[in-house]
C-alpha cells in the first residue's frame, strides 16, 4: 500500500461519513476531549499571562523599582540623584517625600501614605497616564493640589473639585514631636489604574508634601527605575555603595516579589494540571483506536489477504490517531483563542448580571481580569497535544499489526 491509500483507509476510519458508526462515534469523541482540554488549557494560560503582563508593565510601571532613602531628611538629594544617575543600569531617578496621613471629609476618615512628586517628572506622568487631562491640569495648575485613588475617593465619597482635609500628626523622619499639621487641598483629580494603588495613593506636590512632612527642601528619598526590572537587587546593593554612608535602599522585591512568584509558581502549577487533562484525553485516544481496532478485525484481516503488510496496517492507526489529534488541536486551538478574548467581557456580564466584583483592589492586584495570548503558548500546547496523539496510536497501530487474518476469518465464518 502507498501512503494515498493509508491516508484513504484512515480517514474512512476517522470520518466515516455516515457509514461505521462505532468507529466514528469514538473517534470523535477523541477529538472532542482534546478540543475540551486545549481550549481550557489556552484560556487559563492567556490569563495566567494577562496577570503575569499587568504585574510587570502596570503595577511595575508606578511604584519604583528601587527607592533610596537615608536615616535622616535628605537635602543633598540633586548630588545623590547625579551619582546614581550615572550608573548604565538606570534609567530615571525622581526625588520622593512620602509621610503617613490621614484624609477627612466631613466624618469620614481615612488613612493613607501621601507621596509628594514633582509635577513635572516622568513618574509622576507615568501615574497619571489614566487621569483625564482636565483633571490633570486642574491638580499641575494649583500648588495645594490633590489626586487620590479611587478606592479612598469612593469610601470619603468625595469627587474631583472637592476640598479634602489632611492631617499630619507630628514626628516623622525629623523625630521631631510637635504640633499635628492641618491643610485644606483642592482634589485635582481622582485616578483609577485598575491596580492595588487605587486603595491607596495621595499624590501631592513635592515642595507642599516636604513642607507638611516637617523636612523644609529635602526630601525622603529618591525613587530610581531600573533598565532590568529583575536585576533591581542586585542594582540596589550597587547603588547604596555609590552614596555617602547612611543610604539604604528598597526595592520591587521586597514589596511585590511574592505576588509576583505567587503568580509564576500558580502559572507553573496549573499548566502541569491542564497537561495532565490533555494526557487523559491521549489515553482516551489509546482506548478508542483499540476499540475500532476490534471494530474494524474483519477489515484489518480482508486487507491482509488481499496484500497489505503488518506495517501498513500499523500505519493506518498511527495515521487514524494524528487526524484525531491534528482536528483536536485545530478546533481547541481555535476555541481557545476566541475563548480568551471573550473572557474579559464574559465575567464583566457576569458581574453586572450578579451586582459583584469578582476582582477588588482591596484584596487583588488588579480589578479586572487580564488576558495575554501567546502564540508560543498555542504552539506548544498543540504541539505536545499533537505528539500525545500520536504516542498513544503506537500500542492500536501495533496490535492492529498482529492480528491473524486467518484466525479472524475462520471466526467470523464460525
């Protein structure tokens, strides 16, 4: 037999379009286990990835990746921004005065970490990226100016235009211990990035942050973005060496480095389980083709007699169980794809529909669910998917080889 007539046989096998039904109804039912469990496999992995791509380019993206501070108010902080600007690692580096405070409107209080930034640096555009530019303008426009999370924002019940009080209490890193600081600011704007930030973040002038923070011209410290987000321990230690003695530094790691290995080990984690599903369903092809192998004996051993060899039987199953696999992986891949764009829109529907957040910032990351589909990840899956299927066609291949005509004939005539 040439391959044509191999390929003949086992798509007849395969798809026997209205004839054969056994062997049909198992092999589609092969088929519909891989596209099951690829589909689910692309999905959970595209949100694994939207999670992993929302750790590194938006949350890293606002907080800094390395902040330098020193035990005592840093007033020298232009020199020290020269020195670690210098180093071909960094990128940025932006003076910070960050002070503990609380938030009154009306009776309602909360507690937050004001952060002053200067108006005009990359960061503090890097923060405001999802502020509305009128809101923008109205908080760079005034020296008491305000922007808060939305989170704060919804619990003091207050919107852009509104007059927050802040409240200051003494000490700090001066140690001084006197008089609690009151000042009346004007709410620029409310910011909302879908992160962990909107729960917490004040953001204020510079100059009016050091001078409610008790520091006069200095600053707390000096936030520094990094060119290898990954690298920013070793960076830190390197940075601190350059400075004077009494700097020490803080990075992403420290803060956010178990969220992140959290998210990679639950990535790892789930792809092994989704593998597994897919090796069930290759095992579920192994009991299929032998089944249609029993089916099919009286075929196997007609096509025997009539010159066929034990290697082209054997190929004819092993050909059966890469068409299964082939349409498994196009049709779950296909599904998966499609499945992992509409994710996004199916749990927003399914929030309004129950009046609930699936996601709060309060306790996750990010509000949303984010997806990222890979083209590598659909690959790889349908790759090992398509290998599975045709590794578990070897063992009906080879006992389709074995049979006896003579034995199966003498049996049916029997």
């Amino acid at each position: 037999m040439n391959w044509a007539e191999r390929g003949r046989v086992a798509r007849r096998y395969t798809f026997a379009f209205g004839q054969g039904y056994l062997s049909t109804f198992l092999s589609s039912l092969s088929m519909l286990g891989l596209v099951l469990a690829i589909a689910l496999l692309i999905i959970v992995l595209s949100v694994m990835n939207g999670f992993d791509r929302e750790m590194r380019e938006r949350i890293l993206s606002l907080v800094p990746h390395i902040s330098v501070y020193s035990h005592e108010p840093m007033p020298d902080w232009r020199e020290n921004a020269a020195l670690l600007e210098a180093h071909p690692q960094v990128l940025e580096v932006s003076p910070f005065t960050q002070f503990d405070a609380l938030f009154m409107r009306g009776t309602d209080i909360e507690t937050a970490q004001g952060i002053g930034l200067p108006v005009d640096d990359p960061a503090t555009a890097r923060l405001m990226q999802s502020l509305p530019p009128p809101q923008w303008e109205a908080f760079a426009a005034r020296s008491d100016g305000l922007v808060l999370g939305a989170g704060i924002a919804r619990r003091l019940g207050v919107v852009s235009g509104d007059t927050v009080t802040l409240i200051v209490p003494g000490g700090g890193l001066t140690g001084d211990t006197g008089r609690t600081r009151f000042e009346s600011l004007y709410l620029g704007g409310v910011i909302e990035t879908g992160t962990e930030l909107d729960e917490g973040l004040a953001l204020l002038n510079l100059e009016l942050a050091s001078e409610l923070a008790g520091l006069g011209d200095a600053v707390s410290g000096l936030r520094v973005v990094s060119a290898d987000v990954f690298s920013s321990s070793r960076l830190a230690w390197e940075l601190v060496n350059q400075l004077p003695v009494g700097h020490y530094a803080t990075h992403w790691m420290m803060t956010h480095g178990n969220l992140y290995a959290a998210i990679q080990l639950s990535r790892d984690l789930v792809s092994i389980l989704l593998f597994s599903i897919i090796a069930v369903a290759a095992f579920n092809v192994v009991s299929s083709l032998v089944l249609v192998v029993f089916d099919k004996r009286d075929n196997i051993a007609i096509l025997r007699t009539l010159g066929a060899s034990g290697p082209d039987i054997a190929w004819i199953f092993v050909i059966q169980g890469a068409m299964i696999g082939l349409v498994g992986v196009v049709v779950g891949s296909l599904l998966g794809t499609v499945g992992s764009q509409l994710v996004p829109g199916l749990v927003s529907a399914l929030e309004g529909l129950l009046g609930m957040r699936f996601l709060d910032t309060d306790v996750y990351p990010v509000s949303f669910v984010p997806v990222d589909l890979l083209w590598r990840d659909v690959v790889t899956v349908g790759s090992v998917a398509l290998a599975m299927c045709l590794v578990a066609a070897i063992y009906p291949a080879i006992r389709a080889a074995k049979l006896a005509p003579a034995a199966v004939l003498n049996q049916d005539r029997s």
